[in-house]
C-alpha cells in the first residue's frame, strides 16, 4: 500500500470510514481468505446445532417435531436448582476441577522444565517417551491399577507405609470420602503429566538460545536461566492454555470419578456429567438434560470471558 | 517442513473442499439400509429373495456371528434373509434409541429391552396381532394361554412386541441363594444349613481354625460384591430373597392387597441388614466389600481366600472357572437358600406364570414386514426351535435311538470356550422369537433346550456330588421350597413392570437407588450401636425424596397390570 | 577458579538429583504399561487370579491371536490410517493457517472472528441436534465424517497462535518490506518457524483420530467398510453396564463371557504401539537439543 501522509490519513478517516474499511478488508484479503472458510465452517457444525437448546424449555417427546412440543418455559431449570443433589454435584466438581487445574498447570511445566536440563539425549527422549505412556492406557485399568495399589488387602502403598514404621494398620484410602478428590487428582497427574508437558516442552524449544548463551556469561546460574528466561519464554503458551482450560472447571466428564469410585465415596465422587446423564438422557428426560447442558456453557462461558477479562485488566494482553 | 509437503498439504485441503461438494450429493444413496430390498412381494407371496434387513438389540452380543455360523448360514440359504445385528458400543443402550427416535429413521427388527416406551410413543412399532393372525400360527402355538399377555395396555390391545423369555420355563437347578466353599463344609461335616445363623457359624468355625491359606495368604469370611453395579445382586437383593419375599424388583408386593413398597421398608429387612452389620462387626465380612472392582473381588475368589459370597453364580462363573482349571475344586461353592430364621422360606422359585418382558418388534420402517413374521414364525416352530437350540443335525447332536445326544467334543467346546462356540455354531445367536424355555419337551419327546435335569448332573464336579449326596440331595434347587410351594403372582414379576417414559416416579425412583447404595453400605459398616441410626436415617432419606409417590404410583402399576392380564 | 568449581559442585548435585528424579518418574509411569503388556501375554483363566505385575505367569499368544482374528481389524487399520494421516495434515494446516490471521493483531476481523471461535469450546447442541445436522449433510455413512466435522480445533488454534506471538515481530516485518503478501508470509516464513507447536499439535491430532471410535458408532455402524480400527476393538471391549437385564438367562450368559481381562490389555498395547513406533519422528521437533540451527536461520 502506498503511504499516505498523515494529513491524508486524518481527511480519509474523518471523510469516509465505510471505503476505509473495505480498503482495510481488500488489503487484508489473504487473511480473510485464509480465515472466512473456517468461519463457516464452524458456524455450520458449531453453531447450527444449538437450536437443540430449545428442547430445554419444553417438555421435549421425540415422537414431535422441535416446534411442536410442550413450552414449559424455565420449568427444567426451576426443577435443576431446587435439586439439593444437583449442588453437591456441583461441588464435587468445581473441588476436583480445581485441584486438577492447579496441579496440571504446576506439575507438567516442573516436569519440562528439569526435563529440559538433562543433557544425556538418549535418556532425555527415553524419559520423555515413557512419561506419557499413562495416557493411553485406559481409565479403566488405571482405575483397577489404583484401587489394587491403595487397597488395605495387600496394596502396595499400605505395605510401604507399614514397613517404614509409618502406620500400624492398613489405611483404607479409597473408603475416605474426604480423600477422594485427593486420589483423583495424584491419579490423574500420575496418567497424565507426560502428556501435558509436551505442549510445554514445544514451547520451551522455541525460545532464542541467544538468551542463554547471554546468561551465562553474565554468570546465571542453571535457576536463573529457569527463571528469567525459560519461564518467562513459555508465558505466553502457558497463560492461554490456563485461561482457557478455566472454562472448562465445569464439563469435566465422569469416567474417571465413576471408575475410582464406589458406593462409600459417593457423596464426592458423583459430578455433573454423571449426574446429566443418570437424570436425563437415560430416563429419556431429554429436555432436563438439555437444560443442564445450557446451565455447563453458561457457566463456563463466563468463567473463562472473566478470567480472560481479569487477565486483560493486569497485563494488558487478551488471551482471546 | 519441506516443498514438497506443503504442496502436498496443501493439496489435499483443496481435495477436501472438493470433495466435500461431490460426495455431498453422491452419498444420498449409501444412507439407505443397505442390500436389496425383497423383490416385489404382492400381499404377503413368499419369495426367497435374498434381502438383508437390520436388527437392533439393546443388550450387547459380544459372540455375534455375522450370520458366518452353522446356524446362521442355514437361516440364510432357507429364509433369503441376512440380519445385520447392531449394539450398544460402549454407550448406553438409552442412547441409542433415542438417536433412533430423534432421527425417525429406525432398522426392521427391534430388541429395546426396557426402551420399548419410546418407540411406543414415537409410533415406531408395528402392531404384530394381524400378522400373527394371518401369518403366525407357529408364534401363537408357542405363547398359547399367554397370547393374552402380551398386550401392550387397558387402552391399546397392540401387541408391539413378541417376548423373547422361555415359555413354561422351568429352573433346573439354582444358581443363587448363598454360597459356602466345598472344604468348609467337609470339614465341618456337613452341618444344618437353613439360618444365617448356620452360615456364620459354619464361617466363623472354619476361619478359627484355618486362617490363613496354604501360601501363606489370610482367608477372608464373607465377601461382597458391593463397589460396582452387582452391589444390588450381593447385597440388596438377598435381602428380599432370606425374608421371604420373591424378586420384584426394589419392591415388595402385599399378594392380597397388591400394595408396593420398596423392599426396604419392611422391618424383616432391616433385620438382615443388621445381621450384615453384625458379620462385619465381628470381622467376618471383607472390609473392602464395597470398595473392590469387580476384577479384584473375582481375584480374591479365584485365589481361594473367599470362605462364603451372597451371589448369583454367573457373576462369580468367571472366578469359579479359574479355580477349576486350578483343580481347586474344594474350594468352589455349593449354593444354599439361607434365610433370617427357620420359620422364613425362601422365594426365589415363587411362580410368575410367563413374565412376557423384553422382547423383539417390527418397525415401520421394514422393508417386509411379513416375511419378517414369517422369519419370526419359523423361528418359533419345532423345526426353528430345535435348530437354534441344538443345531443342526449330524454337526452339532446325532439323533440315538430317538434321543438327541451331543457329541463330546462339540460338547466340551461349548463349556469351556463358550464364545467360540457361539461365534462358530451360532447356538445362542439366533433367540430371536418365541419360544420354550427349559424343562418341555417336543412331539418326539426330547427337550425343546439343551438345559435339562441330566444336564445339570453332568456339569457338577466330584466336589459338588459329595456334599450334595451329603445333604441327601441331587441338585442344590433340592434345598429350595418346591415351584408350587406359594401361589403365582398375578403380576408376573415387579420388575417387568415399566415406568411411564420420564416421569417423576421414575424420577423419585433414580433418587431412591441412589440413596440406597449411599446408606446401605454406610449402615453396613457401621458401630452396632450406631445401625438404627443410619438405616432410619436411611429411610427418612427415602422418605424426603418422595418414595410415597412412588410407591403408589408403582401399586397402581401392579394393580393395571393384574387387570390387564385377567382378562 | 574457586568459584567455578563451586559452581560445578552445585550443577552436579543439581544433575544427579534430576536425573535420580526423572528415573524415578520413568520407573512409576512404565510400571502401568509393563502391568498391560503382562496381562496381555498371560492366559486368560490364569489372570483372573489377578497377582501379575510386570512378567506373564502363564504366557500364551492366544489373545492377539484372537485379535488379529477379528474380521473388520484390517479394514478398520488401513481406514484409521487413512483418516490419521489426511484429518492430521488437514488438521495441522487449518490450525496453522487460523492461528496465524488471529496473530495479526492488525487484522480487521481479529477480534469477533476470535471471540466466535473460543465460545465453541464451551458449548455445544447436544448429541441428537449434531446428529441430526449431519444427517441433513449427508455425511452419515460416509468417510468424510470422519474429516469435515473434525477439520478444526479451536483449542489448537490458541495453542499456535500464543506460539506465533512469541516469535519476534521482526520476521514478519522484514517480510513486509520485502513485498511478501500475507500469504507468503505465513507459508513461508511462519510455517518453518512453528515446527515444535506444530509438531505438537500434529500429535494431538492425530491420537485423536487414531483413537476414535464413538462417531464411528454413531455414523458408520452399518457401514463395516468405514470402520475404524479402535471400533472393531470397542466392540469386543464391552463390559456389563447396570441396565443389563441380568435376571435373563441369555443376558446371564453374557455377562459372564465378558471380555476377559487379556483380552481388554492385548487391545490396548495393539492400539498405542503404532503411535509409539511414529511418535519418535514427531519427538525430535520438539524436545530443545535437536533444533538448534533450525530455530535461528
């Protein structure tokens, strides 16, 4: 585009903004180009759908069609929040979300941050291989796996306890309630760190090896170049990947609290997933379930435009 | 990345939005049920024109066979027909009917178990009594007297689906009630066993003196299988059956009144529960019989520790089997109804008359609806019985002297690799229409099944002969009170009975389940002391979420379902 | 000199631990998988016994024999091969290409069209209405349902972006002044940049595709030539769920023919040995000691 002066500037913007704008956009073609397809695209399989939130405010039969049902207005959702299980649902959720955002943000960077510092590659890549292994052996087994290793009847856990003196009986750690969430998280972080670092991993190989080099010589030692320079480099993966999965506190699903679960930890391990589905979809209460679902969008869309908007008021960048 | 890939790539995202376009319109035809419909069929000729048709089954097949068995490749050549079976993978059968019913699009034959409302509802089911009228005679033989069950309500005599369970069906032997290993009982030689009092005796006794196993491990009394679902075959059921009440579901019918309550509400179950607490109490029953999986309970079992379970055996089957290829047969168990007192029988055989539940139906989205029928009454007729039940003559039993008698080795593989069996015979693949159940005979006097008394002595161990001929018995159902010992529920049985598709006492009846597997552990492992505590808060709880209603709601039930079946 | 040896001193003990750590951390995430593969070459009966840890007691092949008997195995292999390799090259250049015009804090539409994209992370129709919508695309069974509704990530669009930001402005200026239109810019400039994130995201993708299986079942259950190799193992993968009718004697059976547990392992060492024979040629990418030189020219 040929510079204009800045007088030119200031007459085109006051005279004609519309042409402007279309000037910006013919200027900007490729991107739109690269870009408007997708748009569609997701309004076509993201956004079309939602019509199916209608069924909440009815009393949805399958045999009519959307427009032929019952109007029952907010009724479904009258019925949600004066269900006194539906808020011990919900705060099983949120305890265990919250444990695992913190720990799934604090654990997997550690891991790639050490992981970083080896040098030995054949061990490095070794490590880093075997360490995400967990994630694709299957809640199911890693269910039995945990239960077995906790259990009082010969786990190993209790055995270790007792031989370092540590405690005198079995401890019966997954009929605790209270350890519960406990035992979720350390699960989950055990199954999934390696995963969750590779993506931290990436980030930390792409920051300038320059900044290093420098360091050194200024005489850093190994954490402070951690700090001020690798931690730093990953902020920006790392702050967009929490302000995100901040939305996601709520839909967390329920294998794997149904999995490690059992009937004596039950008031902590049932979450909102499970509770949509035994309540809705499988009593064919379609428009209850549809409800709930609007209630797990609504929260996290403003869970995570707030998280972002607060992020926004301190560092003046906007993850989204 | 390199040129080349990025042309590459870039490539194939141009193919894509192409692709995209042209397929768009080219798949229309792929959507349709695939495979030729029959050639045109006027009203109701029979042609043997190959057709394929869709059945969807709410309970998952693991052994399905594609029609590639002996069974299914006879069907094939006689009927024309080829089934597609589809199933429930890895979701909830709930799910995919409604996907079913959302989209209108439905298969030709259906097996909804307890979806059957929805279609109902939806208008998906044909209504199969002009059908059986005309083309049935087969189907109609087989359900005789019951015909008149089968009626879908007081409001709509349709009959939306044929019922898949055994007619006349008789229990040969019984494979619940409460279970003692072999060793137990010879060592103790054999006692009374009729009380729970017995059972803990005999428990407590032998865990004195042998407490720990030969490698060294401890042996546990009693073990639950309490931390998955089977936590209401363990322990809520056996409630019912030791205080005399038949299995109708979580409620008691009064027989006289025909009122229902949950089976929990009767102060002779709180009893039993007590008694549970009081085992625990004494250490007799495994502390982690509400928090081990399924694998791990079946492990236990299968290393012996496990003096006695409260289980129904095809849910131990797998362990027990483990254990026999062990030949660790003392260690197995012999199955015994035990109940609170003496004066208490157990109820586990009370008649029903023929339950008429879950079954198969013809949609209207069938290609051919009566060849369906046709396939069905074939299915249904001596020759179709005699075929999925035993096979196919020469291959899979020989016809002695009159006598239809299975080869050894088809045999052995059908007990010891059962999947295989199936997969290959297809016996057990095709109980897709009426039928007999066990224990009737045919017009050349062999049984309809191949479950029948002299069966069930072949498949006992030496262990299981010694303490039956022990007991003086031949069969472990010896020790149960005769079929005809109480009179037949009018109602066939409670749990047959559906709810009403989303309503509240379906509702009501969620919160109650959930409750119960909160408290029922909770007051199982508490203090003594402590046991009323929990279970009356237990039933305040039930109370709170509105069991009245739903126990009237369910009383009403059963009161329709006696009228609609007297008729 | 002193203070360079203290220096060393410190770094070693430094090194020891990590690397003491690491092994540790190596040794309790293998244990699982060793546990799976155990199981997987023991017998069935014998695992019911439960009690093996990292080597087979009574070693038998039989389980993948079973598996590699299964009839759909081939077809569902090469088709989730297929969809692998086309919806993750598919996957990583749509994401790209997204990430890149929502780098651009200059672009016009940057801030809506961004706004539009995150929403849809947190939302969504329902199972019958998406179900419904792909029906009225004719998509059910087809391939391309497996491509067309999964072209997109959103979140791996943030994760590349937030990775694009990181890059110095410079570069992208420099290709400006060079008269380089935006797509050049990107294709030629940004895309070699990226190799870690997208290497990354490459891998997300493409387990995710390997492993699906529930829009198989949705989509393309009557269509065995669709079927896709985690489906076929799902359908032998079933386990008894609480509405099973467990009074009828049929379903009894059933119940008691579960899929026993060698098999369940055997399925799950044949699904992720592919993805661990390919991860390496993703891994050099992204683990900081191969891409040196790479970064910098």
């Amino acid at each position: 585009m040929k510079s204009l002066s800045t007088g030119d500037r200031a007459q085109e913007a006051t005279r004609k903004p519309k042409s402007r704008f279309w000037g910006k956009m013919l200027q900007q073609r490729y991107l739109y180009l690269m870009s408007l397809p997708f748009v569609i695209w997701i309004f076509v399989f993201s956004y079309m759908p939602i019509w199916g939130w209608l069924m909440a405010f009815q009393n949805y039969k399958p045999k009519f069609g959307i427009l032929n049902q019952k109007w029952v207005g907010f009724d479904q959702f009258i019925e949600l929040f004066s269900d006194d299980r539906f808020y011990l649902v919900l705060r099983n959720t949120l305890g265990m979300s919250i444990m695992g955002l913190i720990v799934s943000f604090t654990v997997p960077v550690a891991f790639a941050l050490l992981l970083n510092e080896i040098k030995g590659q054949f061990f490095k890549r070794s490590i880093q291989t075997i360490s995400y292994l967990p994630h694709f052996v299957s809640w199911v087994v890693v269910a039995g796996i945990v239960t077995k290793m906790l259990s009082a009847d010969g786990g190993a856990v209790n055995q270790l306890l007792m031989t370092l003196h540590l405690i005198d009986e079995p401890i019966q750690f997954m009929a605790k309630g209270e350890w519960f969430w406990s035992i979720v998280t350390a699960s989950d972080m055990w199954k999934e760190t390696g995963w969750n670092s590779i993506i931290f991993l990436a980030a930390m190989s792409g920051i300038d090896q320059e900044q290093y080099e420098a360091a050194t010589v200024d005489g850093a030692g190994r954490f402070r170049k951690m700090w001020h320079i690798t931690l730093p480099g990953i902020r920006t993966t790392f702050m967009v990947l929490f302000i995100l999965s901040i939305g996601h506190l709520i839909s967390i699903g329920f294998e794997k609290q149904f999995l490690l679960g059992n009937p004596l930890v039950i008031d902590y391990a049932e979450v909102l997933d499970l509770y949509a589905l035994n309540y809705g979809i499988n009593l064919s209460r379609y428009s209850y379930g549809t409800a709930i679902g609007i209630f797990n969008s609504v929260v996290s869309l403003i869970l995570v435009f707030s998280a972002n908007w607060i992020y926004k008021r301190v560092t003046k960048e906007s993850v989204i | 990345m390199k040129r080349k890939t990025q042309m590459l790539f870039s490539l194939m995202l141009a193919l894509v939005f192409v692709f995209v376009t042209a397929c768009g319109s080219n798949n229309n035809s792929n959507s349709n049920t695939g495979g030729t419909p029959s050639a045109t069929d006027a009203a109701g000729e029979e042609t043997h024109a190959p057709m394929t048709i869709r059945l969807a089954s709410g309970d998952v097949n693991t052994s399905w066979d594609d029609m590639q068995s002996d069974i299914g490749k006879f069907l094939q050549e006689k009927t024309g027909i080829t089934i597609k079976e589809e199933f429930p993978i890895g979701g909830s059968d709930a799910e995919m009917f409604a996907l079913m019913v959302a989209s209108d699009e439905y298969p030709d034959l259906v097996m909804p178990k307890g979806n059957v409302g929805k279609l109902v509802d939806a208008g998906a089911l044909l209504d199969l009594r002009p059908l059986i009228e005309e083309h049935g005679p087969n189907l109609k033989k087989v359900y005789g007297d019951y015909l008149n069950r089968l009626k879908w309500s007081a409001e709509d005599d349709s009959i939306y689906v044929l019922p898949l369970d055994g007619v006349d069906h008789k229990y040969f032997d019984a494979g619940g009630g409460f279970q003692l290993q072999h060793q137990v009982l010879e060592e103790l030689g054999y006692p009374e066993m009729k009380t729970v009092q017995d059972f803990e005796n005999a428990i407590k006794t032998y865990l004195e003196k042998n407490p720990k196993t030969e490698d060294g491990q401890p042996r546990l009394g009693l073990s639950l299988n309490g931390g998955e679902w089977q936590i209401l075959i363990s322990v809520t059921n056996p409630a019912f059956y030791a205080t005399g009440a038949p299995d109708d579901g979580e409620f008691y019918v009064n027989q006289d009144t025909l009122e229902a309550v949950m089976h929990y509400q009767r102060p002779e179950e709180r009893e039993y529960f007590r008694w549970l607490n009081h085992m625990n109490d004494i250490g007799l029953l495994d502390k982690e019989s509400f928090i081990q999986k399924y694998d791990q309970y079946k492990s236990k079992i299968a290393s012996g520790r496990v003096l006695a379970l409260i289980d129904q055996d095809w849910d131990y089957a797998e362990a027990e089997n483990s254990l026999k290829a062990q030949s660790r047969f003392g260690e197995t168990y012999a199955n015994f109804p035990i109940t609170l007192n003496s004066s208490i029988q157990d109820h586990s055989f009370q008649g029903t008359g023929y339950l008429a539940s879950y079954g198969i139906g013809i949609t209207k989205d069938a290609q051919d609806p009566v060849r369906l029928i046709k396939l069905l009454d074939y299915l249904a007729s001596e020759e179709g019985q005699v075929l999925v039940n035993w096979g196919i003559e020469g291959k899979h039993y020989n016809v002695v002297d009159g006598v239809r008698v299975i080869p050894e080795d088809v045999q052995n593989m059908k007990t010891n690799d059962n999947n295989t069996f199936k997969k290959t015979t297809g016996i057990g693949n095709y109980f897709m229409s009426a039928r007999y159940g066990d224990g009737v005979k045919d017009s050349t006097g062999n049984y309809y099944t191949t479950n029948f008394p002299e069966q069930i002595q072949a498949q006992y161990t030496e262990a299981d002969k010694k303490t039956l001929a022990a007991y003086g018995v031949s069969t472990y159902k010896d020790f149960w009170p005769a079929d005809d010992a109480f009179p037949e529920r009018k109602y066939g049985a409670a749990w047959t009975l559906p709810f009403e598709t989303g309503s509240q006492a379906n509702v009501i009846f969620q919160k109650t389940q959930d409750i119960m597997k909160k408290r029922i552990p909770e007051a199982i492992l508490t203090s003594p002391d402590n046991f009323d505590n929990v279970y009356d808060a237990f039933l305040k709880d039930l109370d709170d979420a509105g069991v009245d209603k739903l126990n009237a709601e369910f009383t009403k039930m059963v009161q329709d379902r006696v009228e609609l079946w007297s008729e | 000199m002193a203070g360079l040896k203290k220096r060393s001193m410190s770094d070693k003990a430094f090194d020891t631990s990590v690397y003491v750590l690491m092994a540790i951390v190596g040794i309790v995430t293998l244990y699982p998988f060793l546990n799976v593969l155990a199981i997987s070459f023991n017998n069935s009966i014998d695992t019911v016994r439960g009690g093996i840890t990292i080597f087979p007691r009574e070693f038998t092949l039989d389980n993948y024999i079973k598996i590699f008997e299964f009839e759909g195995l081939m077809t569902g292999f090469k088709n989730s091969v297929l969809r692998t390799v086309l919806g993750t090259g598919i996957g990583v250049l749509a994401a790209s290409m997204m990430a890149y015009t929502l780098s651009r804090t200059d672009f016009q539409a940057r801030r809506w069209m961004s706004v539009i994209f995150a929403a849809t992370m947190y939302f969504s129709g329902g199972l019958i209405p998406t179900y419904m919508l792909i029906r009225k695309l004719d998509l059910i069974s087809t391939f391309w349902v497996y491509i067309i509704p999964a072209i997109l990530s959103v979140w791996n669009v943030f994760v590349v972006r937030s990775y694009i930001d990181g890059l110095p402005i410079a570069l992208q200026e420099s290709g400006k002044i060079d008269g380089a239109n935006d797509w050049t810019i990107f294709w030629k400039i940004i895309l070699p940049l990226c190799q870690p994130v997208l290497a990354t995201i490459a891998l997300f993708i493409a387990v995710g595709h390997w492993n699906a299986w529930f829009d198989t079942y949705l989509y393309n259950s009557q269509r065995p030539e669709f079927t896709t190799l985690q489906y076929e193992l799902m359908k032998v993968l079933q386990s008894t769920q609480a509405s099973t009718n467990y009074r009828d004697p049929n379903s009894q059976q059933n119940i008691a023919a579960v899929s026993p547990e060698s098999i369940k392992m055997a399925i799950t060492i044949v699904v992720t040995v592919p993805i661990l024979v390919v991860y390496p040629f993703l891994q050099k990418y992204f683990v900081k000691g191969m891409t040196l030189g790479a970064v910098k020219s």
